[in-house]
C-alpha cells in the first residue's frame, strides 16, 4: 500500500475500559503500578477518582490502529503525549492521518499524525509515527 | 489565589543536573513468544502474525513481532540482588513531589524485533525541566533508553515523567 498525504483510518480500539483490561495490561507488561488496578491505593493513596489505565496501554492501543493500517513492522518510529487520563467506562477510538511524504533513513516513509479519542471526543493521546511507505 | 511572595527555590537540584547523560545499569529483555502473544492479547491485537508462528513467518518474519510498545520483558528473579530503591531513584527534587504521571514516549525502531531476540538496555536522563501547568509545579524528567541486539542497536524510546 502507498500512503498519500491526506489519507485516514480510524477504529475503536478498546469499548468500556475495564479493570479487567489494565490487570491485562499489567502482567502484559510487567508495570504493576497499583494506581492501575487497586481503587484503593488510587483513590486513598494518590486522591484519584478511581484506578485509571496505564498510558502505555492507550498507547499500544493506538499502536494497533496503526499496524492494522500499515502492517505489523511497518513502523519507524511512534511517539505519543498522553494528554488525559483514561478512565474505567471509557470507549477509545484511534485515528491517524497522513500529514506528509518523504525520506527518513534512506527509506520512503509517511509520516502520520495519530490521536485517540474518548467517547466525549476528549483526545486521550496525541503523536506521531514515521512508518515505511513501499 | 494569590501567587507565592517568595521566590521559590528550584526544584532540580546540581545533584539531579548531575546525573544527566549518566548511563544507568545495564539490563536484559527476553523476547519470547508467550509474552508477544500476552503483550498483544492485552491491546487487542487480531493479527494471527503476533500469535500463529507459521502466520509470522508466512508473512515474512523471523517469528512472532513485537507489537508496538512492546521491547521484551525484563528478567524478574527475586534471588538476584536488588538495588535500594531510593538509590535507583536518584537525587531528588528540593521539595518532595508525591505524583507521577507518564508524560509521553516516544520508540524509534531500527530493525525489526521478534520473539527470541534477546536485547540489552541501559536508560540515561536526557534532560530535565521544571514547569507551571495546570496541575501546579511540575517535574519533567526525560529519560532515554537505547535496546540492544549483539551489540547493534535496535530500538530508543525516550520517555517524559512528570512529577508534580
């Protein structure tokens, strides 16, 4: 597949977050971090309203958008800002868009602005990926 | 509310300025196949590359690929020594800061990771910055970790803490 610049793709990538989901994560992962599963801890410990999902979860989320897309090694490079949190109940959709064409390591890439949205329309995740365009 | 009259010291200390650039211990990721298959179950992937062997290699792959953001498990053995964990913290800020918040990352790959690769990492603090924001006084602490294969390097990630 050829990217061109204006192309999109979007998808839900995860319905009504749940502590099932960031107990997943966690073992996935390795990062037992109790403010992603343990209410307690989050809410007596940190004062949050509630667990909250690990951020490198909505970024492997929007990761999956993305090799969905492009194929599962594709990516050059992927970076994402976590700009609010993800609660339990949240359903996240990812986007990206292709914001321009090029070179990058003597390679054809596109370079694609991705973001994640809550159900509010709320962005979860904002960044960037570089990803091989051949 | 008003703004505080005196000024306030910083928050990065010479001690923390110190540790920038400064390679912490190296450490070893095993990719394997039962942790590709977890890591990508966990984010939902549905492409039979990241579990079916044959599918990964029918596609091209040496094996199973590592879904994005994932760059192996540690070696957990709870007989091997550990490291204070205030020690492996660092200095601290010149006020406790109790909140932390991951800020961002960012992976640069480059070569293709599969189950059965084993890569070592070693994470250096790159920068760090103190700022206002929404959420008060904060902490940004950006740390870079550079993964390994044989020696060549495969992946960096960069990441961004916020301490508030």
């Amino acid at each position: 597949m050829t990217l061109k610049v204006g192309d999109k793709h979007e998808a839900v990538v995860i319905e009504k977050v749940s502590r099932t989901h960031t107990t997943k994560y966690a073992g996935a992962s390795g990062d037992y971090n109790p403010l992603h599963h343990d209410d307690g801890v989050a809410q007596g410990l940190a004062g949050y309203p509630s667990i909250f999902a690990h951020g490198m979860l909505s970024m492997g989320l929007t990761g999956r958008m993305l090799t969905d897309w492009l194929g599962p090694v594709a990516l050059r490079k992927f970076g994402v800002r976590f700009t609010r949190q993800v609660w339990p109940g949240d359903t996240l959709t990812s986007k990206g868009e292709v914001i321009s064409v090029g070179e990058y390591n003597g390679e054809p890439v596109a370079t694609i602005k991705v973001w994640t949205e809550n159900q509010n329309g709320e962005a979860v995740v904002e960044g960037e990926a570089v990803a091989l365009n051949a | 509310m008003s703004a505080p009259t005196e000024a306030k010291e910083p928050l990065i200390t010479p001690e923390m300025r110190a540790t920038i650039g400064v390679e912490g211990r190296s450490t070893t990721q095993e990719v394997d196949r039962t942790m590709v298959r977890l890591f990508a179950r966990a984010t939902g992937h549905t492409d039979p590359v990241y579990y079916d062997v044959d599918a990964a290699k029918a596609a091209g792959y040496r094996d199973l690929p590592c879904p994005p953001g994932f760059l192996g498990t540690p070696i957990f053995n709870p007989g091997a020594p550990r490291m204070d964990p205030t020690a492996a913290m660092g200095p601290q800020p010149s006020r406790p800061l109790r909140r932390i918040l991951n800020g961002g990352t960012e992976i640069e790959y480059l070569a293709d990771i599969c189950a059965g690769d084993v890569l070592t990492s070693a994470t250096h603090t790159s920068d760090l910055e103190e700022t206002k924001g929404s959420i008060g006084e904060m902490l940004v602490v950006t740390s870079k970790t550079v993964y390994k294969r044989d020696g060549e390097v495969v992946a960096i990630s960069t990441g961004k803490l916020i301490r508030y």
